[in-house]
C-alpha cells in the first residue's frame, strides 16, 4: 500500500490539520510539526482557493465528531491516521503520549487496533526507506533506536 492520500475536499482536510495540531500539542510544539503542516494546509488551500488562513484554522479546536462525520470513508480515516504518524516522528521520535492520542483517534473513527499497527508499521517502513541508500548501518541502527516508541 504505497501512503498517497485519495482525494481529500476542504472539509476533510481542515478536520485533518485541527486533528493533526491537537496531536501536535501532546508532546510540545515542535518547529518541524508546525512547518510540516502549514505546509500541507497552504498547498491545499491554494488547490481548493479556500478562504480560511491556517492561523484561523488552529484556532478552532479539533472535534472528532466532526471528525467521524467527515473524515466518514475508510480512504479518508486511512490518511488522517497516517498523516498524524508521519507528524508523530517530524520531531525525530514518537512519543508514548503521542501514540496513545493517535490510538484515541483511531478508535473513534472506528480504526480498529490491528490496522492501527499495520498502519504503524508502513510508516516507519516509509520513513526508514528514506535511508536506504545510507552506508553508514552504524548510523541508521541508530536512528532506528531514537525512532522507537518512547
């Protein structure tokens, strides 16, 4: 499954960066999480010529039964737990208190447990195939360690 997000309308998208922002709030703001989603917002704000600033978007607290209602196909469920897990590990790990926000919104948008792993897993699969052509294993063994659940 490669981690390409379907088709996503403004709605599900402004759920998405609220959600995403709620999750980075857990652990301490982090200049990577927040460039890497004003960076996702803005570019889909210009797509869909959206009215709504990124700094007024924030501003409304994440709700997820908003959330289940527009984040409503399993295509769209897939790319808000996936995007939270590639903001999970912007700055250089991922928390035990992020994993278990990130388990709270899965089961509330009816993503059961074990496609939460698996989902888990294609992700830090993403991440690390970033390092592939790396020929320092020393480095990367590394990398993996400070990478795991904390």
């Amino acid at each position: 499954m490669t981690m390409s997000a379907p088709w996503l309308g403004i709605n599900q998208v402004q759920s998405m960066v609220r959600g995403m922002y709620d999750l980075a709030k857990v652990d301490g703001l982090h200049q990577a999480e927040m460039v890497m989603l004003r960076g996702f917002y803005d570019q889909c704000q210009r797509d869909v010529h959206a009215l709504t600033s990124f700094d007024d978007l924030i501003a409304v607290p994440f709700d997820l039964q908003t959330a289940r209602e527009v984040l409503a196909t399993p295509e769209s469920k897939t790319a808000f737990i996936q995007s939270c897990l590639l903001l999970a590990y912007a700055d250089g790990g991922y928390s035990s208190a992020e994993q278990a926000h990130i388990r709270k919104f899965a089961q509330a948008l009816g993503v059961d447990a074990a496609t939460l792993v698996t989902l888990e897993g294609q992700v830090a699969d993403t991440l690390m195939q970033q390092f592939s052509g790396v020929q320092n294993v020393e480095a990367l063994q590394q990398v993996a360690r400070e990478t795991q659940v904390k």
